[in-house]
C-alpha cells in the first residue's frame, strides 16, 4: 500500500503536504514531494521492492524531464527493465524506476505491458503533460476531481 497526490493548479504548493499528510496511514515508511509552477505531487511510501532511499518517490529520470508517482506491484517488471537496461542506468531494485524508464522507452503503449497493479501519474516538465493511468481491474483505484480551476487527484 502507498498513497499518492497531486494538484494542477496555480497555487498547488500550497496544499500538497497537508493533503499528502493526510494519507499517511497508506505509507509509513517515507514521504515526497514535487512541485513546479503548475503542479504539485505527493507520495506516501510502504517499502516492499527496494527497501533503500533508492526507491525514494516522487522519482525522477536521469535528466529531470519526467516525475513518476506510483503505487502497485508490477509482476513483470524484471522482465521489462531486462529489454531497456543497456539504454538507462538503473539506480534501484524498484518497479517504480521500470516503470518510469518504461514510460520513457515505449510511451503510453507501456501500459499493455505491464502485468500487475498499479496507479500512477507521469509528468514531463518539458511539455507539462501528465498522464494518469490505473491498471485495467481498479485494483487500484484512481480518484480525480475537476472544476474550472484545477485538478485534484488522489491515486490510491
């Protein structure tokens, strides 16, 4: 179990540690936090995969262009990160940093590939998309909200 957050808005800094703050029940074992001038995320973290400061969340690729938070367990993750290892240097055992180089090798068509549970949400910060995306049974779910404002999210 991990929890997860985030805000698109102006003004999301403001908020983000109190409403990651509020889950901390889902993630004892660490917490993290990203913002930027439009968005805020926010993790709570149950170390299962990597027990190390390695598997620190919300994770960041090698050259800063995309933020991951996730929660799950992907079953095949081994076997995805074994297609990209000689592409990327891999710092963790975690299937949160398969999962983000994944994103990177193969886009939104990673999703097909994953085997296991999951919620997550993958901001570029070069183009300012974010992409949020659940595993197809909703083992884990994903609850959102929108106004004319902002975008709230909490990935569970």
């Amino acid at each position: 179990m991990c929890g997860l957050v985030g805000i698109i808005h102006e003004q999301c800094h403001v908020y983000i540690k109190k409403m990651t703050n509020a889950i901390a029940h889902r993630g004892p074992d660490d917490s993290g936090y990203y913002s930027d001038e439009l968005i805020s995320l926010g993790h709570r973290r149950l170390s299962i995969q990597d027990l190390t400061v390695n598997g620190h969340q919300p994770m960041i690729s090698d050259d800063g262009r995309y933020v991951l938070i996730f929660n799950g367990e992907i079953y095949n993750h081994w076997e995805l990160r074994e297609s990209y290892k000689d592409k990327y240097k891999f710092k963790s055992s975690s299937d949160t940093e398969t999962v983000l180089y994944g994103y990177i090798e193969y886009g939104v068509d990673l999703f097909a590939k994953l085997n296991g549970i999951f919620a997550l949400a993958i901001y570029d910060t070069f183009t300012h998309d974010v992409i949020i995306a659940r595993d197809q049974f909703g083992v884990k779910p994903l609850y959102y909200y929108q106004d004319e404002n902002a975008f709230y999210s909490d990935l569970k």
